[in-house]
C-alpha cells in the first residue's frame, strides 16, 4: 500500500453530513474495504464530483478515497453494510444485504440535497454469504456504459462515481474466466430500499419503522400529493411519495427503451432512482416481451411488463408499512399508480420526440401510433426517436397523430448525424472487446462523450412529477461536452 495521499483541499462546496449515523445501530454494520492489490484508476466522473465539491481531489486522493476507502473528512468514520430483505422474482429471501458494497459517505450537493456515495466490489461484508465481495471489471464498465445513457435519455439514476481496476482474477459463471475485477463508486440520493422496510416489518421493529420513515421524509421530500398531504400520517405520506416516484421511474425507463432486468424489493429505491445494474439491455426493436435477465425464464420483468413490477414492488412497501399504519390509507396511495403512470408517459414520450403536450388523450393517441409505426417498420425506440424528433419524416396515421402537437425547436448537430447513439449489446461488447484484448479504453471514453453529447442534443431532463427542479441532484444534466476521464 501507498503511503496516504494529503487530504482533499479546503472546498467550501464539500459539505459532509452523515445523517444515516442516527440509524446506524440497526440499519447497518460497520466493515472495512477490501486491500487490493493495486488501484488503477479507470474513470473519474468530474461533471459529477463537481457538483458534491470533490473534484479538486489529486489523482492519488481520488485512489485513496475511493480505492483504499480512506475516510473522507467530517464524514463517516467506518463504511457501512446495510441490512436489508427482499423479495427476488417476488419470492421472499430474509438472507440479503450489501454482500459486496457498502455506504461509504453522504454529503450535500449544490442544492442542498443529502447525496450517498455507495460501493460495489469493494470487499466481503457479513451479509456476502458464499459470494467474494468483488464486481468485475466488465460489469463496472457496463454500469458506467448504463448510467450515462441513462442519464442523457433524462432517467433518474444513479451515476457512476468512480471505477478503479483492483488487480485481482475472478471466476464467474456468466463471464469468461478468469477476469479482471474493479470497484465501482456510484453517486444518489440514497440507499433505502423497499426491503429495508420489509426487514423491519419482518423483525417486528415498530421504533425503527418510525425512525426510518422520518429519516425518509426529511431527507428526500416531495412531491406533496395533494391538499390532504399535510394531515396524513408519514407512513401514507412515505408511500404516496414512493408511488409517485416509481410510476414516474416505470415511465422513464419505457420511454428510454430500457429493460433493467432484476426488479426485486431490494433493488429499488424509495427516491425513485435506477440503480443497481446487471443484466440491463436497451430494446433492439419495439417489443413488450423482451427480456434482459437469461435466468428470467417467465419474463417476469420483461421489458413490457416493468410498470406492473414497480407497482407490484409498491404493495409489498405498503405491506411493510402496515406495521405502523391501517389500511385504507395505504391502499388508496396504490390506487394511485396507473394514473401517475400514464401522466408520466405522455409527457416524458412527448419529451423525448421533441413535441409539445397537449394533454393525456391526445398524447396517449400519439403513443399508440409511435408504437404501430416501431412495430410496422421493426425499429427501436433509440432509431424511432431520432427519426420523427420534432415530427419530422412522420406519415400515414403518425402524421395525423403529430398533427396537433407542436414541435420543440433545436439545432443540435446531434440531429443531422447518420444515426442515434445507441447502447445495443453489440455496441456494448465491441467497447469491452478493446479493452479485454488490448487494453485499449479510447471505445469506452469516446462512447461516453458521444452519449453526453446526444443529452445535451436533448434539452434539460424533465423533472419529476410534481417537482419544479430536476431531482436527480445536477441542473445541467447531459449539457457537458467533455468526456468523463
């Protein structure tokens, strides 16, 4: 090991604030990070570091902070494994947790929001069963591949912080072994799941109950539902929030062509944020039925089928809820979610073609004709979009459903090149195959100037339903041309 790096410079805008430290005696366990072999720093995300006041760090200070895991200043002494259950393919498991990652700090970004800095592969924890702790390489490239994407095509996610190559040979089934590995730093505004609820219901825990859903409300607030927000109770105000939020999410996801593939209670995040990627894929044509996860065998979480899963995802927090709330109340937030989902359709799929709403009924009808004319011409959403942006090139009943909507004026570059930037598996496994074969990341890093690119082509993401500010933590999303180091 190095000798440690100088601490980060004096920054006005790095503002620590451990606030998880008031639950930590139950919602987590105290580890250390695993010592690697070597750190090899392969991205730093500054566009994103610039925004929680870290990106003056050195090199050598960005390696010891998020490679070493050296505490950062007036932040939390020792990362913690959080505890969590979950259901899997809606099947109950009590036996989870953060088997190879851990919170590592929280601080607040420009705006004054509670931001998480979150691992994975960093190192064997007490809920890791059988499992080494570690991620690969290939499967940090895919996730930093994933979230910028995203993030351009206006989805609440995740970012991909950090990733440093470790040094290490592992063995996995799904990847030809052995492999390189690397630890991954992600960037939200939080790491309470569904199933950190479902473990507290699940322990009889009613204290803490309360104790989180504070926590939850004072830390992610809005959006208010309505003029009884004030006197509902926070278990009814909490979950009328997470349906908001993952009727919203659904929405962005379809919108984006995306198929996250794993949808479980544990992976989903009550700030209505993606994260947590695996075996994500990005619609090569328009079809409900397309699935990401080779072990999905029933298309569970099917492409088509992601909306009923979060809504499903939904009742098991309100099932947890039920610990310290009746009923009614709770039910009738469910009853919520198909609403909130169609609203946040219209408006997000009128985003991305770069036309103006005109209301639910005639958004809706230009849906269903989007749709038609993806399946008649066999085209992906990412072909479909870049095509028709601003009604151009539409015919027949596409035409006609256009006719009404206004179009939103650009002149992008992005919109006169050859075609869209996509994220297709091929495209995904030619980046990879230069840097396995050659070490070569030019790929890697030119891909992701190319998809910031087209998000700054796309305009500012829209925000969450019921939010006059983009929530996801950064007010210039997809508006930087430089690439990510």
């Amino acid at each position: 090991m190095t000798d440690h790096p100088a601490p980060p410079p004096a920054d006005a805008s790095y503002q620590p604030d451990p606030r998880i430290l008031a639950l930590a005696d139950w919602l987590g366990d105290p580890v250390a990070a695993a010592d690697f072999p070597q750190v090899q720093l392969r991205l730093r995300n500054d566009r994103a570091a610039a925004q929680v006041g870290l990106n003056g760090l050195t090199d050598a200070q960005w390696t010891a902070h998020f490679g070493r895991f050296e505490p950062l200043p007036g932040n939390l002494p020792q990362p913690l494994a959080l505890r969590y259950h979950g259901h899997q393919f809606q099947v109950y498991n009590p036996d989870l947790g953060d088997g190879r990652g851990f919170l590592f700090a929280q601080l607040r970004d420009g705006a004054g929001r509670l931001m998480d800095l979150g691992t994975k592969g960093s190192g064997q924890t007490p809920w890791s069963r059988q499992g080494d702790g570690r991620l690969t390489l290939k499967g940090a490239v895919r996730e930093a591949l994933a979230t910028e994407m995203l993030e351009a095509l206006g989805v609440a996610t995740s970012r991909t912080f950090s990733v440093i190559e470790t040094g290490e040979s592992l063995w996995r089934g799904d990847e030809p072994s052995p492999t390189r590995s690397a630890v991954l730093v992600r960037l939200s505004h939080g790491h309470i799941r569904i199933g950190t609820f479902q473990r507290l219901l699940a322990l009889d825990r009613r204290d803490e109950m309360h104790s989180l859903i504070a926590y939850c409300l004072a830390q992610f607030p809005g959006p208010e539902f309505g003029p009884d927000f004030a006197e509902a109770s926070p278990a009814t105000r909490l979950l009328n929030q997470v349906v908001e939020r993952l009727a919203d999410l659904a929405a962005q996801w379809m919108v984006a062509g995306f198929v996250h593939g794993v949808l479980n209670t544990d992976n989903m995040n009550v700030t209505g944020e993606s994260f947590d990627y695996g075996p994500w894929r990005w619609l090569p044509r328009w079809d409900p039925a397309f699935t990401a996860a080779y072990f999905d065998h029933q298309r569970l979480y099917a492409y088509g089928r992601q909306p009923q899963a979060l809504h499903w995802n939904c009742g098991q927090l309100a099932v947890a809820l039920r610990l310290v709330e009746e009923a009614p109340p709770l039910i009738a937030a469910l009853g919520r979610f198909p609403a909130l989902y169609q609203a946040a359709m219209a408006r997000r799929w009128c985003w991305r073609l770069g036309v103006v709403p005109r209301g639910l009924e005639p958004d809706s009808a230009l849906i269903a004709a989007c749709e038609a004319a993806m399946v008649a011409g066999e085209m992906g959403p990412d072909a479909f979009f870049f095509a028709h942006r601003g009604g151009r090139g539409a015919s027949g009943a596409l035409a006609a459903a256009l006719a009404n909507h206004e179009p939103v004026i650009s002149d992008h570059a992005y919109w006169s090149d050859a075609g869209p930037q996509t994220m297709l598996i091929e495209d995904v496994e030619a980046i990879w195959a230069g840097i396995a074969e050659n070490d070569d990341w030019d790929a890697f890093h030119a891909k992701l100037a190319a998809v910031r690119r087209m998000g700054q082509a796309h305009g500012p993401a829209l925000p969450p339903a019921g939010h006059g500010h983009d929530d996801q933590g950064h007010d210039d999303q997809g508006h930087d041309d430089e690439a990510a180091r």
